[in-house]
C-alpha cells in the first residue's frame, strides 16, 4: 500500500548556526486543533528524517495562549510530551507581563483582553525609551497588534489610547517617503499615482472614477487624503471624503 504525503507546513524551523547542531520547530496554536500533534510530529519527523545528516537532535516548541487552546487527547503522545524534546509555552501561565522580556511581552499583549490591553500598551511603548530598546520595531509591532486588536476603532481613537501618533508609525512613514521621492519628479502627479497604489493595496481595484478624481485633486488635497486613506475602512470611506471636497 502507498500513503500520500500531505502537505506539511510548520510555522517556525530555527536551523543550527553550526553543523550537527539541534533543529528546533516552533508552532504558535491560538486555535483550538484536535489534531495538532498528529501535525507537528508528523511534520517535524519528516522534517528531520529527510536531514538528518546536517542536526543531531531536535526539539519542538509549542505557544498557547492557554491550555484551554490545547488538543484534549494527549494520550499517544505522553512520552513525548512528558520528555525533555517538547516544551509547551501557556502565555497566560507566564507572570507579570511587566516583568517579562519585551520580546515575550508582546505576545503576551496578543492574549490580552480589550480591558487590560490598552495600559500594558501604553507601559511597552514606555519601556521601549527607559531601557533604550529597538524602539521603532517595537513601537510598529504594537501598534500593529492594537488596530487589529481594535478593529472598530478610529486612527484617532487608537492614537489616543496609546498616546502617540500612528502618522510616526511606518506605515505613514512609506506613503510620504514614497510620495516625496515621486514628488520630486513629478510634483502632484507623482502623489496622486502614490495614493493611487496605495487604496489598490487596501482595497483592491480602484474605478476608473475614482482614479479621475484622485488626479483631479490639487497638490494640497492629495496631502491631506494621504494621511485620511490611513482612517478608511473601505472605498466607501474614499468616495464620502471626495464628496467633501
């Protein structure tokens, strides 16, 4: 009998810096799988399997956000499970957020509901200038993580609650970059065709009306919708703001 292979992904292989070193996997489960080590068994034994000659061991690194996202039916896999390969991380068991290395503390912020979110937010972004961290990728993966966090919420909204201001933050940061490099070219036009890209990406396909009245705007008004297309939530959002002016 032949058994097809299916489709493995895994979401991390960290490879050894030198040769025969250790090989670890890495899984982030925030979904409840029934089947989740029946996957990264299968995965990581293949994995191996085909290169075994470039490690000498292996490990396996699960995150939760907590054991109620774990497979119930561990019984096939408790000599596994209860060894020293596996190492199962709950972030709720993980203490203190504020005590913890910023690196893990961001993902603890992901499990966080909307009541506390919001001033351990606030304390990262804090910690970030106190211990003189890679502030900006940090203050990016913060941010990040509280728009989609509060997806009902304004720029406006968000900014307050973190207290800075997302126009700072790297997504504003391309669209003016790019526009000033175009800019220099091609004055308005090359602002526009920025917009223009950018409202593709969002939203998908931009009408040939819409385009029209993008380019039809003066330099001043292309500004301005650069940084209100941030605050959108739909082209609708882009035909109310042109109705406007």
């Amino acid at each position: 009998m032949t058994v097809k292979e299916p489709k493995f992904e895994i979401d991390g292989v960290f490879i050894p810096r030198y040769a025969n070193g250790i090989v670890y996997f890495c899984e982030v489960q925030f979904q409840l799988d029934e089947q989740l080590y029946e996957r990264i068994f299968a995965e990581s034994f293949l994995y191996f399997y085909r290169n075994r000659q470039r490690f000498s061991d292996w490990q396996v690194v699960i995150i939760y956000p907590s054991r109620s996202t774990e497979q119930k039916n561990l019984e096939p896999y408790s000599d596994l499970l209860n060894g020293d390969r596996v190492h199962r991380i709950y972030l709720n068991e993980l203490g203190n957020i504020r005590t913890l290395p910023i690196w893990v503390a961001l993902m603890v912020l992901t499990t966080l509901d909307e009541s506390q979110a919001p001033e351990e937010a606030r304390h990262l972004l804090q910690r970030t200038i106190t211990e003189q961290l890679s502030s900006q990728a940090i203050i990016e993966l913060i941010t990040t993580i509280m728009v989609y966090k509060f997806e009902h919420l304004s720029q406006k909204q968000v900014e307050d609650m973190l207290g800075i201001t997302l126009q700072e933050t790297r997504v504003y940061r391309e669209i003016k970059a790019e526009g000033r490099e175009e800019g220099l070219e091609q004055g308005r036009e090359g602002l526009a065709n920025v917009v223009t890209r950018q409202l593709t990406k969002r939203f998908g396909q931009v009408s040939e009306d819409l385009r029209s009245s993008i380019f039809g705007l003066p330099l001043n008004a292309l500004e301005k919708l650069s940084e209100a297309l941030l605050d959108f939530t739909s082209l609708t959002d882009l035909q109310i703001w042109l109705a406007k002016r």
